[in-house]
C-alpha cells in the first residue's frame, strides 16, 4: 500500500474502534424541517436554521435576483473586483442591528475568527478562551501566535484571575467567548467579561453565531438583558438563523478599517456570491420587523425543555448529554426510528465523556412534535 493510504487507513481504523468515525449523510432539506435521509422523512431537531429562512419565500427570491443581475460568483477578492454594491447594504444593516460604526463581511463565520484574531493579535499578545469556545475562535488564536490560555467554562473569577497573572507580560489582550454557546445552548455572562476586559485594558470578543436571529429580541447575545452591553467585538455567522452563508465582524469604524486591511481570510479569499448576500440581506429584514417571529425558537426550546424535564433552554439549543460515544449515537439512532434527526456530537466537537444529542428547535417547529419528543427524550433516552 502506498504510504499515504496507508498513514490515511491506519487513522480511519482508530477512529473506528474509539467510535470516532465520522461520514458524511446525504440530506435533502425541502422545506426548512423536514428531511430526507437514506430514504427516509425525518423531522430534523439538528439544524441551525432557526428561523427556517433559508426556506423563506422573500430570501429566495433576493438571492434569485442577485444572480440575475449580478451573477453566480463574485470573480474575485473583494479587495479586488468581487466587492460588488450589495456588500455595503449588508454591513450597513448589520452595523445598525449591532449598534456599532461599522462592519465587515467575510466568507464564513470559520474564515471571520481565522481572520481577526491575527490581525489583533501578535506574538507578545494574550488571549483567553473560554474552554468551551468554538473551534474556529482557538484556530484564530493559533494563527495569531499569541500566547492562548483557556478560562473555565463562563467563569469570570478565572478569567479575572489570569488576566491579573499574565496581563502585564503582554503588549495586548483579547478575551474571546461564545455569546451563545454552540454546544450547550447557555449564554455568556457578557456584561461581567466585558467590566474584567475594561479593568485590564483587554478588548473583549463574542461569537454570536447563535445568537443573531434567535435571543435579545433577534439582535444577539448582548442584548438579552435589561441593558444593552456594548462588547467591541460582536462576531458572527449568516449561515444560522440568517438562514444564508458568511461571516461578519461589528465593531468601531478603525477596528473594522484595520480589519479590511489586514485579515489575511478577507484579502487571500474570493468574496461571496452576490445571492447569499442579498438573501442575509432580505432575512435581516424580516428579523428586524418581526422580532415575535425571532421569539419563537427560544419559546419551543423551553416548552421542550419544561416537558422533558431538563434544565430551562436559554436558546434554541438544548443539549441532551448522555457520555460516551456509543451511547449518543445510539440515543441518535433510536430517534430515527421514531422518526426525527437528532444527530450525536461527539469529541472533539464536545469534550470526552460529554457526548450528546445537541437539539435545535426552530420557529416552525410543529407543537405536537415538541411535546412527544419531550417524551421519548425523558423515558427512553433519560430513563436509560
Ligand atoms: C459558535 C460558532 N462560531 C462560528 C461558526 C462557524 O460559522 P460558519 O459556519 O459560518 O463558518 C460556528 C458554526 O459553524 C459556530 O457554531
């Protein structure tokens, strides 16, 4: 056997035996819920289209547009020629939703955190990561060359307590969190980060990949409390509740300035196709005017939750850990014969011995089926 297939054969053999394999499932999504997969229908409680609008008749209608008038691919770099006059609608949109000067739109969530953290981050920079952030944000730390160092999950105290110990040795810090986070569903405690980010001169960023859409009245995670809580740095995704594709950074008009300059995603990458941007363009519309709309993803993950007896969901997505690998995915398999798509997360998505059933509920989710999943997930996946 050539070396290669063999190095290849000898990977895919261990994580075979450690129940690690993962394939990849043809799925046909036709109306936003239900999904067709190895012949079967299934209700999906495992995508993140929240607000199911990537299904929305306006959305595709403004992507079909897009590529009457302007193409299917943007042809180049945007700092090149694929900067095309939809773009700055999109940024202007999203600076408002966010409350920031300004906004920069990149090719995927991914490709945002791969490209800022480096552009604020150097070798005699810090940052701290909160231990469940998502892969993308310690990807960008990587690349950044900074020194990485990890707080415990949504614990303000350790975050404090690092900062204190190695601020001073560092020309810059930056804390990174999920706002809301990807795996667990819970929020971050924001305005607390942001008051120990202020004390020590240290710029605070979320990932509100799950957020946009869905919490603080559709506008994200730092608007779920009484007060808006004014983080510097509010990255996220268009391809969730926004229904569409790519990534975006709000902040200050010189932050983002610097951004455009510098992150090495946004230059060394073609810019999106016209039709995702008019279509994040159009679902922002329908976010903003109808935030009762926004709402109910969050409600029906709740009633589930009351149902099913689990902690309160604090988004649409509600966790349901049951340890080791062969048990979620047989906990997953078990909820295809009943007929949903709940699919298992194991490592290293989520750490050892926490894997899941990660569920999502969306805005069109049926209540009938809310309320039995509620009750195959307390007697026969729970009860096991
Ligand atoms: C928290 C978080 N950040 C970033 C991303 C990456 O976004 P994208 O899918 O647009 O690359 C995801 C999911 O994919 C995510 O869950």
């Amino acid at each position: 056997m050539h070396s290669l297939d063999a190095f290849a054969q000898a990977k895919l053999d261990d994580l075979q035996r450690r129940h690690l394999r993962r394939a990849l499932a043809e799925t046909a999504r036709e109306d936003g819920i239900w999904i067709e997969r190895d012949g079967r229908k299934l209700l999906s409680f495992s995508c993140n289209d929240y607000l199911n609008l990537s299904q929305n008749p306006a959305v595709k209608q403004a992507a079909i547009a897009a590529i009457e008038q302007y193409g299917a691919g943007s042809g180049a770099s945007r700092l090149v020629t694929g900067n095309h006059p939809l773009y700055a609608q999109l940024e202007k949109r999203l600076a408002r939703i966010k409350q920031t000067e300004a906004a920069c739109v990149f090719g995927s969530g991914y490709l945002a955190n791969a490209g800022i953290l480096p552009v604020l981050i150097g070798r005699d920079g810090l940052v701290l990561a909160d231990e469940l952030s998502h892969a993308c944000l310690f990807a960008g730390a990587q690349l950044s060359r900074g020194m990485l160092m990890t707080f415990r999950h949504n614990d303000v105290a350790h975050a404090h307590e690092l900062l204190e110990r190695h601020r001073a040795a560092h020309d810059h810090a930056l804390i990174v969190t999920d706002g809301v986070f990807s795996m667990d569903g819970d929020l971050a405690p924001l305005g607390d980060l942001l008051a120990v980010a202020n004390e020590y001169d240290a710029w605070l960023m979320s990932d509100d990949a799950h957020g946009l859409g869905v919490v603080g009245g559709g506008r994200g995670s730092s608007f779920t409390g009484n007060t808006h809580i004014p983080v510097p740095l509010q990255m996220g995704t268009l391809s969730k509740a926004v229904g569409a594709y790519g990534g975006y950074l709000c902040a200050s008009a010189a932050a983002i300035d610097l951004v455009r300059n510098r992150a090495r995603t946004l230059i060394y990458s073609t810019g999106l196709p016209p039709a995702c941007v008019a279509a994040s363009i159009a679902a922002l519309d329908l976010i903003e005017r109808e935030p009762g709309y926004a709402a109910l993803p969050v409600q029906k993950a709740k009633t589930f939750t009351r149902a099913a007896g689990l902690p309160e969901a604090q988004s649409p997505i509600v966790p349901v850990v049951v340890g080791g690998e062969e048990a979620a995915l047989a906990a997953s398999r078990l909820l295809a014969d009943e007929g949903y798509l709940a699919a298992a997360i194991r490592p290293p998505s989520v750490p050892a011995d926490t894997s899941r059933l990660r569920l999502t509920f969306t805005a069109q989710h049926p209540d009938d089926h809310v309320a039995r999943l509620a009750d195959i997930i307390r007697d026969k996946v729970m009860a096991q």
